[in-house]
C-alpha cells in the first residue's frame, strides 16, 4: 500500500525525517524506492537532468505525465508526486484544475506539485478542494529563474524573508499537506519550519526543515562537471558508468566480446541442411 500525505504529515509531527528524491523513469523510480525514500518527485528538473535543458521552462504537462506513468508503474509503496509545468497552473484557476485533474488521472501520481507563496494560494485552495492533494514551493522557485536573474538564494534580507514567512502561512492556510523550501537561509528555512503544521521539505534550505529533496543525478553523480552546493554526491556512479561504457567498446572493437559464452548454439544437423538449401 502507497504512503498518502496524512503518512507524511505524521512524520513531522512526530519528528520523524523525510528523504525524498526526483525520479524520471521506471529505473530511477525503482531505485528510489528501494532507497527507503517516503516520496519520489517526478520534477520539471527532468528539462534540465534529462532533457538537456539549461532550465526547468520547456518542459510540458505531456513530458511530466508520460515520466510520471513509467515512475508510478515502477513503485508500490512511495507518495509520488508530479509537477506542474511551468505556466499550467498560473493562467486561471479553471487552468490549474484542469491540468492537476489530468495529471492525476493520466499518470497516477498521488499528489502534484506547483510554485509560487501568497499569490498562488487560492489555487491551491481550489484544487485541494476538489480532492487533489497539494506540495507547494517557496523560495527559489525555478520556472521563475529568469525574473530572479538566476539561482540565487532568496530570502537573504529583511523584506524577502518576511515574505516567504508569509507564503509559507498562506500555503499552509490554503490546504497544501507540505512546502518545498529552496535556496532559502538555514535559520529562516527552521523559522518557517517551526511556524507550519505541515512539513517543509528543503533543498539548499539546510539541516532544519523536515525532510529533504534531492535530485536523482546529484546524489548518484551522473554528471561529473556539475556539483550545486546544495547537494551531496554519495557516489560517482557517472566515472563508474563510463568506466564500463568505455570497457564494452574496446572489447567490441577488438573483437573480446562477445565469446562463447554470450553467444547461442543450434544443431549442426539444421545448419548443414539449410546450407544445402542456399547453394
């Protein structure tokens, strides 16, 4: 049986931790539940770790859907939870039902995911009252890295903060069951936290918020040039996985591979007959 958010609820108030990771296909969503991890978030980061993107901006509602299918095919047990795309949700309330209801429906995903504090809040209300559960996202929020002028943290001075300190109440008030803080301060990213009912879940928000996010590629070092301070590489899967990449090529090439023992046999009988048929 599935986590639901009422699990995850009850994690922060009993001060439990939660781990949660981006996961994009069957492999990644497989491995991320064998992790332990509570939630898997099927993130719009797929334009960036998958796609090729240099933002989160060009993916759309049919990417997350069809990465959402093969992430909730592969898992039994995980919250998984989808984005929504950059401007999905942010045209009109009617739009962000729309789009959360198909994605709900079309993938299976147990919650969705959407950017944006205090000016967002009564589309959440709308969409949680229509019996879709909302994570929201404060902070650094990257569908709107253009207007922030990069990926900067945010919430560094005395009006900024106060801000996110009201977006994290007017989620909350609005229904979302948990808040995603990015690139917020540590000791801000804790007041907040004391502050909500429900959890935050951070990423480059320190060690205080409830649980932590954490995309895929990051942890496992997929990509070798790349390293946000935010993140910790628990592995260089990416050196390994060419190591071994590079190791099939020269084997190929120099005709090692494959032997005998990646190779089938038939009878000679069959073979010597069809031969005779092809002189």
């Amino acid at each position: 049986m599935r986590l639901t958010i009422r699990d995850i609820q009850k994690m922060k108030t009993a001060g439990e931790r939660i781990a949660m990771l981006t996961a994009y296909d069957a492999t990644s969503g497989h491995l991320g539940e064998a992790s332990g991890a509570q939630m898997l978030l099927v993130g719009d980061s797929l334009g960036m770790v998958i796609q090729g993107h240099q933002s989160t901006i060009p993916v759309t509602l049919d990417h997350i859907v069809y990465h959402s299918q093969m992430v909730v095919r592969a898992t039994e047990r995980t919250l998984v939870v989808g984005d929504m795309p950059f401007m999905t949700y942010k045209a009109s309330v009617e739009q962000a039902m729309n789009n959360a209801a198909r994605l709900m429906q079309e993938s299976g995903v147990g919650a969705v995911k959407l950017e944006g504090g205090e000016y967002i809040a009564p589309t959440i209300d709308r969409i949680v009252e229509a019996g879709i559960p909302v994570m929201a996202h404060i902070g650094l929020t990257p569908q709107s890295v253009n207007q922030f002028g990069g990926f900067r943290v945010q919430g560094k001075d005395k009006d900024t903060a106060e801000r996110l300190l009201c977006d994290a109440q007017a989620v909350q008030d609005a229904g979302a069951f948990a808040v995603v803080l990015e690139l917020v301060p540590a000791p801000l990213a804790q007041e907040i936290t004391n502050r909500l009912k429900i959890p935050t879940i951070g990423i480059g928000a320190g060690p205080y918020c409830s649980g932590q996010v954490q995309v895929f590629h990051d942890v496992l070092g997929l990509f070798p040039s790349f390293g946000p301070k935010h993140a910790k590489r628990y592995a260089e899967t990416g050196a390994i996985m060419e190591t071994a990449l590079k190791q099939y090529v020269q084997e190929v090439q120099a005709g090692e591979f494959p032997t005998a023992e990646n190779s089938s046999t038939m009878n000679e009988e069959v073979l010597t007959e069809i031969r005779s048929h092809w002189r």
